[in-house]
C-alpha cells in the first residue's frame, strides 16, 4: 500500500509539473499580447488626441490634428460675436462681417506634443481640458468700419458727471455721480479684438470697463471731505445789524466756495468782495440821492454833501473772511470810513433831529425828535457858480462865537475878498460853507438871494436872534440838509 501511495504519489507530483508550465505559457502570451495593444494603443495617440481631451471648449478626443483644425475652421465659419451694450441692447458682428478666417499654426501641432501618449488608459476615466491659442486673421478695415458703425459707437456720447459737493439750501451733500453713454474708442477696439481672439461668444462693453467714468464717485474720499470742508465755512452767521438785519449765513457763504478739479475746496475772495460791494451799494447813503418830505409836506430829494453812510469794505473784507474761516456767529455793524455814519439806516438816514435849508423857499428849520423847534426865513448864495450854496447832506462840524468869515484872495489885490465879523458862526464845510448871523441884510426870504450883492457868498444868513437861538440849540455833528 505504501508502495502504492508512493506510486500515486509520484504521479501526481509529475502532474502537477505538467500544469505549471502550461498556466506560465498561456500566461506569457497573454501578457505579451496586452503589452502589444498597450503599446499599439499608445502609438496611435502620439498621432491623435488623448480620451476626454477637450480644447476650448471643443471635444476633441481620438482627433488628429488636421481632424481638430477642420473643427476650428468650421467653427470660425459659424463663429459670431454678441455685444451688449450698458443698457443690455445687443449687435453682433459675425466671421463674414470681417472676413473672419482660421490661420493654421504649430499650436495644435505642439498640444498634441505635449500630451503623454502612454497614458491614454488614465485619460479614458478623467477628462482633460486645455486652452490653446488659435491663429486666426481677419480684413482689419472691415473690422475697424464694423466697430465704428456699432450703436455704443455711433449714439450721443454723453460724459459721465463725476459726484460732487452740492448745496442742499442749509448745507452741502454729495452729489450722486452720473454714468454717461460715452465709449472709451480704444477700449472698445481692444476688448472686441481681444475676445475675437479668444473666439469668446459674447461681450458686455460695461462689464469690460469700455464706458468712460467719473473720476469721483459717491465713496470717494475727495469728495466727502470736499463736504465737510464747505461745511465748516457755512457754520459762520455773521448778522449785520443795518435797518433790516442783514446775515451773511450758508446760503451766502455757499456761493463763495467753490472745488477744484482734484476737490480742493477754496474760499473765492473775489466773491466775498463783489458780495461786500453790492452791500455798499446798497447801503451806503453818502452821496446819493435821499428822498424824504419836508415839514411843509413838500416832496423833495437831495444827493451830495459828506454826511451819510460808507462802509471802508477793505477792512470790512478782512473781517468778515476771518470770521468766515473760523465758522464764526457775531452780530455786528460793518467797519465804516471816518465819518462814514449816519444816525438811522433807515431813509431818511439823518434821523429825526436836523436842521434843514430850503433854497427855493429860503427858509430853515431846525427839528428835533420830529419837531419843529425853530424856524426862519433866509437868505442863501447868490444863485451863480462862484457863490451858490451847495445842496447836499452835511453836519456841523463846528461853532464859534465873534468870528470873522474871511474871503478868497482876490488875484488883482492880493487881499481877501471880504473879511466879514459875525456874532455866531455855525460851521457845515470845511471850504468856509456855514450858518451865521447877517445884521447887514435888509430882509430875509423871497427872492432876495438872487440879487447881486444881496445873496450870499454861499453860507446861510440868518436874522441875529435866529442865528442866537440856533447856536444855543444845535450841536455838532448834526445833520444838515440843503436842497432846492
């Protein structure tokens, strides 16, 4: 039996053997057989593209090169551009409008160079997608007309409004910006080339930044603190206190402020002197024409004369644009010439207290708080050039007590002209102009001033007692009025 078991023993062993060597032989040519396709398969894509390869977006798998190509020029034919305009309105401009046509490269040619063949059995489970640079050309007068003829091109070219400082009628606020219709050309040239290029299907111009901008919008720092800047000028209230209060407030000092085109915000001064000058104007009364009523009732006007308001706006400039810089709130009267006031900025600008002369009805009165306290006839210059007496609005400047009035010098004699005592001298102009007391005249009132040697010289006589009582009364510095 042992025997026996060793035989079959040994049979089987040498079975056993005989298998062996037949799996390693099937084995072999099966592996063999496997690297022949492996390698066939490889061999194939060093001439065509990988599995899953995608090239701009075209599905390019098992292709050759020249099978690609015909892709790209089939598709350069179909090929179409859309452009959107910032409204959303579209144009196209197609391959035919521009002769649009596919110019054979190394570029395939180097794509399919740069793939690894070998490994096509990765390839057949992931997908590859790749971005090549296709040569293309096209007639550049077409494209150049085609773009020009665009309606982003050929519309109303409206520039945008950058946001700006604007005064809301208490202070400034920013001005939201404005976005125009006008195209930036060059832009316009260079995007549509440039996706053409690409062979991209559509292109918005607004996205691509094709439209001019404002250079400051909303958010801009500039801006705003263009704002607050102006704002601090407009803090300022400086009143003026004339008849009717007068305030130089931010709606004022908003028209003097103006920016830059780098939002620089400046003070105009020239504005501020054109604004003081209107206020003189306005308010000065020295020299210009006053009407008032007499106290006969009579209707009358009067201009000339040194009496009456005159704002010195050199001086007045310089304070208010301090008290402009520095957001100041001050009431105040403005910075006068000497002698440049008067007692009322209401008109008549005298007040209620003044003596007042009549030449056509040669006859003074002297008032106080609205009253008459005294009143006389008189008699005035001899109505010619050399001796009239002068209209206008004066003060007394001056009085004085046995004075001697003393003429001209005479050119023949070299002598005064007269040299005349007077018991009360009241002067109204420096140039010799005054009231005084005339014991020499034979009347006073009518028409006596029109007689020569009669009228006088330019001042107002007076009846002695007049003339006392009115010296005694008047004071200087108070207004007096000489009209026709």
């Amino acid at each position: 039996m042992a025997v026996h078991r060793r035989g079959r023993r040994k049979r089987r062993k040498k079975s056993a053997g005989i298998n062996k060597k037949l799996l390693l032989g099937i084995g072999g040519g099966s592996a063999g057989a496997l690297l022949l396709v492996y390698a066939g398969v490889s061999f194939y894509f060093m001439a065509h593209f990988l599995p899953n390869t995608e090239i701009n977006g075209h599905d390019c798998s098992g292709k050759t090169v020249s099978e690609v190509e015909d892709v790209f020029k089939e598709e350069m034919k179909e090929y179409n551009l859309v452009i959107y305009d910032k409204d959303g309105q579209k144009e196209e401009i197609t391959s035919e409008d521009i002769s649009l046509e596919y110019k054979e490269s190394k570029a395939m040619k180097n794509a399919l160079k740069e793939q690894n063949s070998f490994l096509w059995p990765i390839a057949v489970f992931f997908k590859e997608s790749g971005e090549v640079t296709v040569e293309l050309s096209y007639d550049t007068e077409l494209f150049e007309q085609k773009v020009q003829s665009l309606k982003a091109m050929t519309a109303e070219q409206r520039p945008p409004v950058s946001a700006r400082p604007e005064f809301d009628g208490s202070q400034f606020i920013v001005k939201p910006e404005v976005y125009g219709t006008a195209v930036k050309p060059e832009a316009v040239k260079e995007k549509i080339a440039a996706a053409i290029r690409e062979l991209k299907p559509a292109i918005n111009l607004k996205d691509e930044n094709c439209y001019a901008e404002p250079e400051f919008t909303s958010k801009s720092s500039e801006v705003i603190q263009a704002c607050e800047e102006m704002n601090q000028y407009c803090k300022a209230n400086i009143t003026y206190s004339m008849d009717v209060p007068v305030s130089v407030d931010a709606s004022v000092i908003s028209t003097w402020l103006s920016y830059d085109e780098e939002m620089n915000v400046s003070l105009d001064e020239g504005a501020i002197k054109t604004w003081l000058e209107e206020f003189g104007d306005k308010y000065d009364t020295l020299e210009g024409e006053r009407t008032f009523t007499t106290p006969t009732g009579k209707e009358a006007a009067v201009a000339g004369g040194d009496y009456g308001w005159s704002i010195d706006e050199d001086t007045e400039f310089t304070a208010l644009k301090e008290a402009v810089v520095n957001g100041e709130t001050v009431t105040k009267e403005p910075a006068y010439y000497i002698g440049g006031t008067a007692a009322s900025h209401g008109m008549p600008d005298w007040g209620s207290t003044f003596a007042e002369v009549d030449i056509t009805e040669q006859h003074m009165w002297y008032v106080v708080d609205g009253s008459v306290v005294l009143e006389t006839d008189v008699v005035t210059g001899e109505p010619i050039p050399e001796r009239a007496t002068p209209t206008g609005v004066y003060v007394f400047k001056e009085k004085a007590l046995n004075a001697t009035l003393v003429g001209e010098i005479e050119p023949s004699t070299g002598q005064p002209s007269y040299r005349t005592p007077v018991d009360y001298w009241m002067r109204i102009t420096w140039e010799g102009i005054g009231f005084h007391d005339a014991k020499w005249q034979p009347a006073f009132g009518g028409e006596l001033y029109k007689t020569h040697n009669v009228g006088s010289h330019g001042c107002i006589n007076m009846p002695v007692d007049k003339a006392a009582e009115l010296y005694d009364m008047i004071e200087e510095g108070t207004p007096v009025i000489i009209h026709n």
